[in-house]
C-alpha cells in the first residue's frame, strides 16, 4: 500500500526537496503552499497558512477525505525572524511563534484523530540546532524550536500506545531561502541600541548559511528516515563542528560554553 505523506511548506528549500524525492520513490504526497506555486510532478499542492487554524483544518480534511489516512506528517514550514529580544517588534514576535508554534500545533490536533484511529503514523518535526541551544539576535527562533522540543517530547509518550512516532530533526546551517526570507523581518527601529552589533552577528549567521550545505542533503535524509523501520527519535544533520557544539553544550557548564559560542558571532 502506497503511504501517503502530508508536509508543510514545500515552496522551496527542504519541502520542496523532499517531496520531490518522495514522490518519485512512490509515496501519495501533499505539500502545502501560502501562494501559488510551480507544479511539481506527482505532488498534489494544497493551499494553506499555518498561522489560520481553519486553512490548516480544511487541508487535512481534504487530504483525508480523498486518500482516509495520513501515514506521514512532516511539519517543515517555519518563520524565521532576526534580532535583538529587547528591540524585535511584537508583530514579528508574534508572527515567529504563531507559525513554527501554534503552527504546529494546530497540524498535531487535526493529523493525530487519524493517526490515532489507523494506530499508527510518522510525525517528524523541524527544529533546528537553534533549538538545541539559544543563538543571539535569534532568541525568538530559537524560543520557537526550543518549544517544539519539549513538545516532541512529551507528545513521543502521549502516542506510544497508539504506535505512533515521533521524530525530531535538528538542522544545522543550510544553504536555503530562509537566509534572503529572514530579512522580512528585521529589526527596524530607529537608534536600536543593539544594531551594531546586530550587523556584525548578522553577516556571520548569514555567511554560515550561504556557505551551507544544499537542501537536497537533508532531504536524502528525510527519505532514509521514512524507509527505516526503526528510525531514532532525533536526528542532528549538521557539519561535525555544530555536532560538537551540541556535545559541548550538554557536558560543560554554561558558563565555559557561552564563551566558547559567543566569539564565533562576533561577540567579545
């Protein structure tokens, strides 16, 4: 039986990579998108905003009513903001944790009826190594990654008895539109106090990203994952100096790592 896949935000970057590999290895795919999109081959495009609970109710019911069960749910889609926590304006504050959080959220109340009543399914979350630990001029970010981390968490333990997994992926720098997007919402406001070094830190985060790995990497691992029959519970596709970071961060006292962390975004 062919398993049938539901992913968010498939415009560009790793949704779009992935539901491309997908549906070319048989998977039923639906990948929703904000605004019209170029068609992709075997991939069904549903229109959707995270930040609407009934955009996203009407997409799943779709989906359900057409094929009856979602075997896969991988919540990609996200917003990505930048600046400092003191200067970033509600608005995008709120835009950040409305989409990568309540986001998501809202695609777990409507999959899981369905996943619960099949007894089984996949649920693989984004979260990111920012999600692993704080990054500066990111705080909001990584609050939102932060938060689906303990999500997955107790969510692994509330469907377990429903045979239903839950998987997290923690993203390390990638060469996506996430760079370019994220300037959408940048700290604007006249005479920040924190904009110089803002800028400094900026142009080292965005460096980072353009000179990281392409999408394709970690969506070649998203196939892997689903293929697997005992996939783990996360997955960190990073270089082996984030790995490491990660270690660092679990083992050595705040203190020791923040001064190894805030030296490489510029901050003496």
């Amino acid at each position: 039986m062919q398993k049938v896949v539901f992913i968010t935000g498939i415009s560009s970057g790793f949704g779009r990579k992935t539901a491309e590999l997908l549906a070319a290895k048989g998977f039923i795919v639906y990948g929703t998108v904000r605004k019209e999109t170029e068609a992709m081959p075997n991939v069904n495009l549903l229109k959707m905003d995270l930040t609407d609970h009934l955009s996203i109710k009407q997409a799943v019911s779709k989906v359900l009513a057409k094929e009856g069960r979602i075997d896969i749910l991988i919540n990609n889609a996200g917003a990505h903001t930048g600046g400092a926590i003191e200067t970033t304006s509600i608005e995008n504050i709120r835009i950040q944790m409305d989409t990568n959080v309540m986001g998501l959220v809202y695609m777990l109340k409507e999959v899981l009826p369905a996943m619960r009543e099949q007894r089984e399914g996949t649920i693989i979350n984004f979260s990111s190594i920012g999600g692993l630990m704080g990054l500066p001029f990111q705080g909001f970010y990584s609050a939102s990654k932060f938060a689906i981390e303990g999500l997955s968490e107790a969510l692994r333990m509330e469907v377990k008895q429903f045979k239903i997994k839950v998987i997290v992926i923690n993203p390390g720098d990638f060469h996506t539109n996430n760079t370019a997007n994220r300037r959408n919402f940048l700290t604007k406001t006249a005479n920040d106090p924190y904009a110089e070094q803002f800028t400094k830190t900026l142009s080292i985060i965005e460096k980072d990203e353009n000179s990281g790995w392409p999408p394709e990497v970690l969506a070649k691992k998203i196939v892997k994952i689903i293929e697997t029959k005992n996939p783990c519970k996360r997955y960190i596709i990073a270089t082996a100096e984030q790995k490491l970071a990660v270690v660092l961060k679990n083992i050595l006292p705040a203190g020791w790592f923040i001064k190894i962390l805030a030296p490489h975004y510029g901050i003496k």
